[in-house]
C-alpha cells in the first residue's frame, strides 16, 4: 500500500489533493495547522475511500510537527509520497514590496521554503527507500512571473523552485516536481485577490493533474496543472 503526506491538508488543494488520492487507494497522513479542520477532513476521506488516514495538527513550520508527521508515515509501513502544499502569503491583504512587513515576509520564507526543506531532510530515509519515492513541491506562476504586490510571495516560492532542482539532482533515486496548479477558488487566493478567485477554478478541478504526474512520472522538473491536463490559455 502507497503511503503519502500532504501538508496544509485541511482545505483547498490540500484536501483536494487527499481525496483524489485515497481515491487511488492511498495511505495518508494529513498536517495542517487547525486541529477541528483537518480531523473533518481526514474523516472525510475515511469515509469515502475505507484508507487508512492519520491527522497530525500542527504547524510546518515546527520540527517536532514535521517529525510526527513522518512517524506517522512509518507507523503506516513507510513513505512513496511527499506533497509540501502548505504555504502562507505573508501579508493579506498583498501590498507593493515598499510596504510589504519584513516580520511577513519572514514568516513566509519559514513557512514556504525553510519548513518543506526541513520535511524533505526528515522524510529523505523512509523515501529514499520507497520502489518509486517522490516529492512534489507546490509551485506558483508568481515564482517565474513579476506580478505587483506578489513579490515577496514569489520570491518564496522561486527559492522553493531552486530548492527542488537541486534536489532532484541530489536525489536522482527519487521524482521530484514542482507544479504550479495555476489561479484556484481557494482562502488564500480570495485573501489576496477575491476577484479572481471567484472566477478561478475548484481545487478538485486541479487535482488529476497530479495524479497525471503518478500516472506518467516524467523526470523530474517544472510542471503546470494546465500542462499536465493538458489545458490550453
């Protein structure tokens, strides 16, 4: 049986990306920051799917989460799959770099790069011994695009990017892609543009993309969800 965690699961992507892949007959851990939440979740997905689904509240951002988290996994026979899809924006709403708070933008960092690196280096031995081990890091066109007042978010996000190549050069053994799911009707999109998140996608309609990439493995490297779905625009 697949085991996989995925993080800031309780919501959006996250629990989108739960369902679809305890549909496959999954194995999951689920982390996120808000206890009630993500046990509605993870029973949730019980419910649907009959897999065995373990919730550990807390936040990324701390080592001893990030430690249960992959205990977790061992206790449910090891790790194939490794999601970093939480993430914060660092200030809501967005504001022009000249105003952007530095103790944000900070916060951003430990949550959007420093805490997926410090889950990788724990969750490296269980995947290293995984058949098909994999990483997937959840990206965003702000990384490669300039877009005014998502720079500091971007700026995360890009360093995620490099973070992930380089991984993937350090781990050949391993499948390591960075995906951008594009625009999704999400909190954190409403929070820094309630315009475009109403008109943007479901999350659950972004989802089978990443399934696409179990499906297919391509090496690893920079994907879209559009890419992937192959959806054009």
């Amino acid at each position: 049986m697949s085991v996989a965690i995925v993080t800031g699961a309780s919501r959006g992507l996250g629990r989108a990306l739960a369902q679809a892949l305890a549909g496959r007959g999954w194995d999951l851990v689920l982390g996120a920051r808000t206890a009630k939440a993500l046990e509605e979740t993870a029973e949730a997905v019980r419910s649907a799917h009959g897999t065995r689904v373990v919730a550990v509240p807390g936040d990324v951002t701390d080592a001893a989460h990030r430690r249960a988290l992959v205990a977790a996994a061992r206790e449910l026979g090891g790790l194939d799959l490794l999601v970093n899809n939480a993430g914060i924006l660092g200030a809501e709403p967005l504001v022009p770099l000249e105003a952007h708070p530095l103790d944000g933008f900070r916060a951003a960092l430990e949550a959007n790069v420093v805490a997926p690196l410090g889950l990788v280096q724990e969750a490296l031995p269980l995947l290293r011994g995984a058949p098909e081990g994999a990483v997937v890091d959840i990206s965003s066109d702000a990384a490669v695009e300039a877009y005014r007042t998502w720079g500091a978010y971007g700026a995360t996000k890009a360093a995620l990017d490099r973070l992930s190549a380089v991984l993937a050069v350090e781990e050949p053994g391993l499948r390591v892609w960075w995906v951008d799911p594009g625009s999704m009707r999400t909190d954190m999109l409403a929070a820094a543009d309630p315009e475009e998140a109403a008109g943007a996608p479901r999350p659950e309609d972004v989802a089978p993309a990443f399934l696409r990439l179990l499906d297919t493995r391509p090496a690893s490297g920079r994907h879209t969800a559009a890419g992937l779905l192959g959806v054009s625009g």
